[in-house]
C-alpha cells in the first residue's frame, strides 16, 4: 500500500509539473528519427494503460473471488444496502492487497524498480511485472478452463505455449472464470444455513396461521444474530484467504 501510494504521489507531481510547463508545438515536430513520435505514442500507450487499471486489477488479481463471496453474503442474510457497496467494495481491495502483496512484491522489485532506475526497457519490465501474476494465476487456474481457452486458441490457429510462458490472452479469461465460479461455490456454503432459517421460520408461521406475516421479517434478526454469533466475518475472510494457493 504504500509502494502504491508513492508511485500515485509521483505520478501526481509529474503531472502537475507538466501542466505547469509550455508545450513548444516545434520541438514536437522537429523531433529527429521520429524519437518525438516515439514517446507520444508511449505516452498515450500509458495513459491507455492506466485508463484500464481498475479493470486489470479485477482481471489478474484476487479481487473477483472476494467481492461475489461478499455480496452473495448480503443477499443471503436479505440486507439489501448494508453493508453498503462501498464498504464491501472497499474490504475486498484490502484484502486483495493482502492475499497479494508478495505478488506485488515481487512484480516491484524485479519490473517497476528496474525501470524507474533506467536499468531495463519497457518491454522487459512489462515481462518482468507480468511473471508474478502469471504465475498466481497458473496457481489459482481451474485445469479445465484453462483447457477450454487453450483448445479455442487452437481451433483458431494459435500457437498455445503451456507452462510458464503461457500467452495472457489464454490465461487471463481462464483464470476469471475460474474465480466466479469458485466465488459461487463460497456463495453457496454461505447461503445454505441462511435459506435452513428462512424454511425454520416460514414453516413456523405457516403452522402458526400467520399467513399474511412475510417470514423475511421475522428470520432478518436470527440470521444477523446466528452469523454474529458464529463470528461470521472472522471465518469468511479466514477461509477466503485460506482458499488461494
């Protein structure tokens, strides 16, 4: 976090300190060997890049498993606003942060480092930074997902390298649906005692004559007090963070 917050606070600066200056339309122009042309065009690539930054964070990291094992937990208990998005939202990054800081880490030390002190290019540090999270992908990757991408990329003329040189174009989508599925497997273990209250409760009332009665009303208060009880957000965490290779 703050490798991430340092890295935000220069690229704030440096932005300022651009805004601040002249942009000579001339020098632009009479750039020699297009080497001018050659770094607008990487400065529009990382402008691009750190356009989809929030979409490659939920892409490549622990992001999407969380967040869908949060919200199925919301839904099961029949609380439609609380906790609300943002704060689920929020926990999720944290903890995303957590499962992945040695990804990070490593992704820091052996790409963004290097490149800041100009000992490799961007095309070596863009290798460098994705090892890591190929790596924790080809971990978490459900072998048949993986398969179905790698067997579409054949079928398309593809040349599909296993290993650790796997292509991101077969890994990225693999691994994604590998982690909303087993979101909707957590989501499921979490649900069940939930929907047992609900049948406990609306079978009570039904035999009770209370017809008219929504049992949602009436089991909201067990099920906060029965995940309360059971410390539901200690073992929810612990067995998501647990549940990542």
């Amino acid at each position: 976090m703050k490798r991430a917050a340092v890295t935000l606070a220069a690229l704030a600066m440096l932005t300022a300190g651009a805004a601040a200056q002249t942009i000579d339309l001339g020098q632009i122009t009479r750039g020699a060997d297009g080497q001018t042309v050659g770094t607008i065009i990487q400065l529009f690539g990382l402008l691009t890049v750190l356009s989809v930054a929030p979409g490659i964070l939920i892409m490549v990291t622990s992001f999407t498993r969380f967040v869908i094992a949060f919200s199925i937990l919301r839904t099961g208990i029949g609380l439609q606003t609380t906790p609300a998005n943002f704060i689920l939202i929020s926990l999720a990054l944290f903890m995303t942060f957590y499962v992945m800081a040695p990804t990070f880490d490593r992704a820091w030390q052996d790409g963004v480092r290097p490149l800041m002190n100009n000992e490799i290019n961007e095309q070596q540090a863009f290798e460098r930074i994705a090892e890591p999270f190929r790596a924790f992908m080809l971990d978490n990757v459900r072998e048949k997902d993986f398969d179905l991408f790698a067997d579409l990329a054949r079928e398309r003329g593809q040349n599909v390298v296993e290993g650790q040189a796997v292509d991101l174009r077969i890994l990225v989508p693999a691994f994604m649906i590998s982690e909303i599925r087993r979101g909707f497997e957590i989501g499921f273990l979490i649900v069940l005692p939930f929907l047992v209250i609900d049948l406990i409760v609306a079978t009570i009332t039904m035999s009770m004559g209370m017809m008219m009665l929504p049992p949602t009303v009436i089991s909201l208060p067990f099920k906060i007090l029965f995940f309360v009880l059971i410390d539901g957000w200690n073992l929810l965490v612990g067995s998501l963070v647990r549940s990542f290779s």
